[in-house]
C-alpha cells in the first residue's frame, strides 16, 4: 500500500477551496465542489505527522452509505460521485476518494451526540458529574450507557482545540430556534444510526455532525458517521468500566495518551503498527456496516 496523504495538487483540480484537518476542497463551479478524504488523520484536534494509507477512501464510501440511508430524517450535501466526465484529469485514485457535493453556508457549530460516557464527557463527567451542563448520575463508570442520547454541542474550531459548550451558550451563538431544530435533527440521525448499527453488532458510543444551509434549509454535510467522527464498539466485546476496544482511531489517541506529547503540533511519529492496526479497524467498520 502506497504511503499517500493526498495525490490531488492545484495543477490539476485548480485552487483548493478550503483544507480542513482530513478534506480538501475544490470548486468546481458556482454551486458545487469536490470534496477528497485524505489519508490524514487528526487526534486531539491536531494533524498528525503520519497519514493512514488507504483511509480516505474507506472515510468517502462511509459517508456515501449514511448520506443515503439517513436522507429521510434531514437532506445532506451530497451530490455524486465525480467522474472523469466531471473533472478532466482525475486519477482513478483521486476518483475513489472523492465525492460531489452542493455548496453550503456553514454553521460554525459541531452537533455531537452521546449515547455512551466516554472521551472528553468521561473526562468532564469525573470532575462534576456533568456533560456541557447536562448533569447525569453519579454512579456512571467510564463507557456507561446514558439513559438517553445527550446533545453535546462544541465549538467548530478552524485552527487549535473544539471546546465542548452548553446548549444554552449554542442558543446564544447561533440562536435558540436553530440550535432546538439542529439538536432535534442531530438525535434523530443518531437515534436512527444507531438502531441500525446494532443490527451489526456496532454501538455507536458518540458521534458527531456538521451542518450548514442549501437554498434555505438546514443541511448535513462534511461527513457521516465515520470512524473519524464517531466512536463504535463491539457490542460483544462491551463492558463498562473501562476504555473499548475501537473501530475507530481511538487506536491512535490510546497510543498518543501513553507518551508525554502535549496535544500541541507537532505530533509524534506514529509506530507502523498502530497505522497497520488503524487501517485494519477503520476497514472492519466499513464492512461490518455496509456489508
């Protein structure tokens, strides 16, 4: 497998119409753009040094299967998959990774959803017993079903760290009939999820989404329920009271935890190991879900 972050250059596809932690961008015209998955990958809001060979594409053909199967509870962004009709001098490689998607206004707040106590809501929950304000019981352990799925919404931070807020500072932010409609939204997508996950024998611990608006209505865009946004777990291999073996780049942020690293560029370089165990798990995901 090569070892390749992202082949597309400015040559070929023109200027890059934004580069977040994992995608880049392109326009392709007034209305639309194309959107690669990289190979790189991100933990505690920072780029790492190493990519995850092969990721991106396993990151594009998950999004594509949520797009569809969630289009009935809020349209998404995308659009179709790019051919060399579309964009002259795509490689074959550039295609996989690729999708076609409308243009979005975005709204600068991440739509997380928790149905499990882990992460940065475990980290929280040990000091008070809270999650972005929302205080749970006091007998929870670390990767405890919730009751119910908790709206958590953060900061969309373009460079450093998302910070976690309470609902009541999103109201104030974006206002409070939007963040009601995107909480209601974001619960659904997940509720829905994850009822169907579990027909796989995947928990889908947390997860987060993005959302902006197309002619008017609030849309989902960048991705879906991918093992970069979201935590899934075996649910025969479950057990509160501790960490989970991930199908996700959890792999990555157990390893990272374990040095002395400061959460701050630049990363340490990654053994070949935790990339190959990576890559491994992200692709499990992928078919244990989508067959």
């Amino acid at each position: 497998m090569s070892n390749i972050i992202n082949p597309i250059t400015e040559t070929n596809l023109g200027k890059i119409w934004h580069r977040g932690k994992v995608r880049d961008t392109y326009e392709i015209n007034n209305t639309q753009l194309l959107m690669i998955s990289t190979d790189r990958i991100s933990a505690f809001d920072v780029v790492l040094n190493d990519p995850i060979p092969g990721k991106g594409i396993i990151l594009t053909e998950m999004s594509k299967f949520w797009f569809s199967k969630l289009s009935d509870v809020v349209q998404n962004h995308f659009a179709n998959i790019p051919t060399n009709n579309d964009i002259k001098g795509i490689s074959k490689d550039e295609l996989s990774r690729g999708i076609i998607v409308n243009k979005a206004n975005r709204i600068d707040i991440e739509c997380v959803v928790r149905g499990y106590l882990a992460g940065s809501g475990w980290k929280e929950y040990q000091t008070n017993q809270m999650v972005c304000g929302i205080k749970l019981p006091s007998d929870l352990v670390e990767s405890s079903k919730l009751d119910e799925p908790i709206f958590t919404p953060s900061t969309k931070e373009e460079n450093g760290h998302d910070e976690n807020i309470t609902f009541k500072q999103m109201c104030d932010f974006v206002g409070t009939d939007l963040s009601g409609k995107l909480k209601e939204i974001s619960l659904n997508l997940y509720n829905m999820a994850s009822d169907y996950a579990l027909t796989k024998n995947i928990i889908i611990a947390d997860t987060k989404f993005e959302f902006g608006f197309i002619n008017n209505e609030i849309t989902l865009i960048d991705e879906a329920l991918t093992p970069d946004s979201s935590r899934f777990w075996d649910v025969d291999n479950y057990t509160p009271g501790k960490s989970q073996d991930s199908y996700d780049k959890q792999i990555v942020r157990d390893w990272l935890e374990s040095t002395d690293w400061n959460k701050e560029p630049p990363s340490p370089n990654l053994p070949k190991e935790i990339i190959n165990k990576t890559y491994i798990r992200y692709k499990e995901a992928l078919e244990t879900l989508t067959n």
